[in-house]
C-alpha cells in the first residue's frame, strides 16, 4: 500500500491558525517552527507524508531547498517561484497514483487542478479542523490505553486475597 502524501502551502496554514499567526507576526521563523512542529505531531498520528512548501517569492535565494525535520519534509522555493507552482508542478509531474495525495491549501486555481489530477483537496480551515480532532482522537485513546493498563494494587494480587481484602473492607 502506498503511503498517503499531504503536501501543504505552508504559508496558507500559518495565516488561517489564529494561534501560529500571532506567533508569526511577531518572529517569521519561529512561525514556520511551530507550524512545522505541529505538522509534526500530525504526522506522528496520521502515519501520512507531510511536505511542507514555504514559497520565497519576494527573496533573493537561488536554490530550492528541501530538508527534513522531524517527520516532515520542508520545502523552500527558489527566487521567482511560489508554493503554488510547486505544488503545481508536484501534482502534475507524472505520478501515477494521485488518489493517495491530498493538497492543503486555500488556492481555487491549485485546488481545482489538484483534484482535476486526482488529488484531494482541503482548505486550511478544514484541514485545522481535521488535525484537531485527529488529536483528541488520539489523546483519548492514549488516555483510555493508560488507564487500562494502569499498575494498582488490584492488578497486583492474586484472588484469594483480593475476596479477603473485600470481606475486610465490607466489615
């Protein structure tokens, strides 16, 4: 089974997180971190690819760079070329199997294209949403698992002294 890709215009996301954005506004850097870390996390409960594409269309960089943290691959555009044509081009490079890739962002134009080629789309809004609710999803089963499997006195004696602990406890 091939793996399901997400690939996200980073930049989209940070503007439609209202927590990432104030974080961005005041240290550019930082907010890509955290959207990254947060990706991340994703990640780490979906067991999906993340690519993450930050466009560097107003910069002076020659060279696309692509490096990965965590378990999320980070993709920044070279001079003149924006998330857009990279996702653009991504979804159009010839994969055959696009039903397993999902583009996150907030572009009519790539959105239409995306899901022209196959591809899902999901806007920023609904993908907050939906790694919200992976989140507690998971947070829940996690907690549920550890109270199941919690260490107590009860699960630590034999049954012949748990009835005489009851009998006690009842008198």
């Amino acid at each position: 089974m091939e793996d399901e890709v997400l690939i996200v215009d980073g930049y989209n996301l940070i503007h439609k997180h209202n927590k990432i954005k104030n974080i961005y506004k005041d240290n550019c850097e930082y907010g890509r971190y955290k959207l990254v870390e947060l990706l991340s996390d994703y990640a780490g409960y979906s067991k999906k690819v993340i690519i993450v594409v930050f466009d560097a269309y107003r910069t002076s960089r020659e060279n696309r760079t692509m490096k990965t943290f965590s378990n999320v691959n980070v993709v920044f555009t070279k001079k003149d070329e924006t998330a857009d044509s990279y996702i653009e081009r991504f979804v159009s490079s010839g994969i055959e199997n696009t039903s397993n890739i999902t583009v996150v962002t907030d572009d009519n134009l790539i959105s239409v294209l995306a899901t022209g080629r196959g591809c899902h789309h999901l806007s920023a809004n609904m993908f907050i949403q939906n790694m919200k609710m992976t989140a507690n999803k998971n947070k829940s089963i996690i907690r549920n698992d550890d109270f199941k499997n919690r260490n107590t006195l009860e699960s630590c004696i034999d049954e012949a002294t748990r009835k005489i602990l009851e009998q006690s406890r009842r008198n």
